[in-house]
C-alpha cells in the first residue's frame, strides 16, 4: 500500500484534508457543540448538506471554535428537489445563508436522481459557481460510472470528488477503479457500515492484533485505499478516537482479510439509480 497523506490533492490543484467529519443525524442544536469538539480534536473537514436541516449549527460551530475559517474545509450539498439552472444556484445562496460564508470549498450534487434527468443542469450550475469562486471546488455524491460519463460527454468537466457509500460490506471496487482512471477522489459516507461491524469477527482480531479499536481499523483501511472518509459521531471520545486512525498501518495480511468481506448485497442506502426522495 502506498503511504498514506493526511491529505488528498484534486485535479483542480485544490487539496482538502483525507479525514474529515460528518454531521448527517447530527440535529441543527447538536452539531454547533459537535462540530467545535471536533475541530478541537485537530479535524480540519467539516462534511454538512442542506437535506440535514443543520448548515445553521455547523457554521454556529465553526465560528465559535476559534480556528480561522481559511483553516477549515467545509463541504454542504445540493437536495434533489432543486436540480436545474436557477433553482441550484437559489439552493446554494440559501446554503451559504446558513453557513453564514461567502464561499465553500467543496459543493456537492446529493444524488443524480436520474429519473428526474436534472442532474446535468444542476452541474452546469456547478461550474458556474466554481469559475465564480463561491464554490472553490465541486462534486457529486452517488454518481454511477454512467452518471459520471454524461457529465463528462455534456460538459467536458468531472467531479473532483464522489462521495459513496463505502465500507467493508460493500466495497466498490469498479468504481473505485474508474474514480482512480478519472483522477476522482472517493470519498466514503457511511464508512463505518453503520455499526455493523463493530463485532465483526475479522474486523475484531485485526482490532486486538494492533490494539485499535474496529473503527480505527476501518478508517485506517479507507484511508490506506487513497479515499477520503467523514466518520460522524456526537461523542466526544469517539470523537478523539476516530481521529487517532492515522498513526499506524494495516499490513498485506489484514488488508487481504477485509477485502474478503465485500459483498455484492452489502449496500445499506438508497441505489442510486432509483433514489429520487424530493424532501
């Protein structure tokens, strides 16, 4: 495995930290005092999206926390009711409204919600507020390799960044391997399957063997894939405990044990090609 950076370099030459934390379930009062133990605890990626109801507590966060906001990636993301031209960029001053920012470094597309063929007008929008520098780098979440080629054949422009569902269950290999011919970064929500895995016996003896605890062993192992990974928690010991994932390494051997735990039947979320939830 190659080293592992604790951070991951774009193709638009922007670079974001590789371990970030997420907010989804995390209500709008929770995630201020969240998302300030968080960046205590030395995160420096803050994942949010306007369908959590919660932009207004972790922007109320990071402007308490006392670290400056030049030293803080945010990234908040577009609902699937607001495809299109005008609508997008409605949805995305509404974002920064709450945020309570004149800019985001990273801007997302939630889901392609192909049925309502939307997806690529709400991109197009997307690099319109990248060229304007309001969104100083740009994304989609649960796009298809399919979804991901209409982009490019429609707008000449990829994504710096698909966020998926990734996890020991559910490993994404195609993907992953059409992300790293496209130089797109993936990045990994639910990568903790969701407390699944905690007893995992696999997952459990690569745990004692480096006296680690399983969630450190799973980011450990998203992070030495290259992903990015935004673990999500409210407790401030899991908190610290996610962060400290950096400081050891996961041998050929362990490595080979979890990529035997991918399943074909491992996803937990939506498909994507028939997610379309409009609220």
């Amino acid at each position: 495995m190659a080293e592992v950076t604790n951070t991951v370099l774009f193709h638009d030459g922007r670079s974001a930290p590789r371990l970030g934390f997420g907010t989804w379930q995390v209500d709008d009062d929770t995630a201020a005092t969240a998302v300030r133990t968080a960046l205590a605890t030395g995160y420096r990626s803050i994942d949010t999206a306007a369908f959590y109801g919660n932009e207004a507590g972790v922007g109320k966060g990071i402007a308490e926390s006392g670290v400056p906001r030049d030293q803080i990636f945010v990234a908040t993301k577009l609902w699937n009711d607001q495809h299109g031209h005008d609508i997008s960029r409605a949805a995305f001053n509404e974002s920064l409204e709450k945020l309570g920012m004149d800019y985001v470094d990273l801007y997302l597309i939630h889901w392609p919600v192909p049925k309502n063929d939307l997806y690529v007008e709400a991109w197009e929008t997307l690099i319109q507020l990248r060229d304007e520098g309001v969104a100083k780098s740009i994304g989609v979440c649960n796009f298809n390799i399919n979804h991901l080629e209409r982009l490019l054949d429609e707008t000449g422009v990829l994504p710096v960044v698909n966020q998926v569902e990734l996890h020991p269950l559910f490993q994404q290999a195609a993907l992953r391997q059409y992300h790293a011919e496209q130089d797109i970064i993936t990045e990994a929500w639910s990568p903790l399957g969701r407390g699944q895995l905690w007893e995992h016996p696999t997952l459990v003896s690569i745990a004692d063997k480096h006296k680690r605890s399983v969630a450190q062993v799973i980011l450990c192992w998203h992070m030495q894939l290259g992903n990015m990974v935004i673990p999500k928690s409210v407790t401030p010991s899991r908190i610290r405990e996610n962060f400290g994932s950096f400081d050891f390494t996961l041998d050929e051997q362990d490595i080979a044990a979890i990529a035997e735990l991918d399943s074909p039947d491992g996803r937990q979320g939506p498909d994507p090609e028939l997610f379309r939830l409009p609220k």
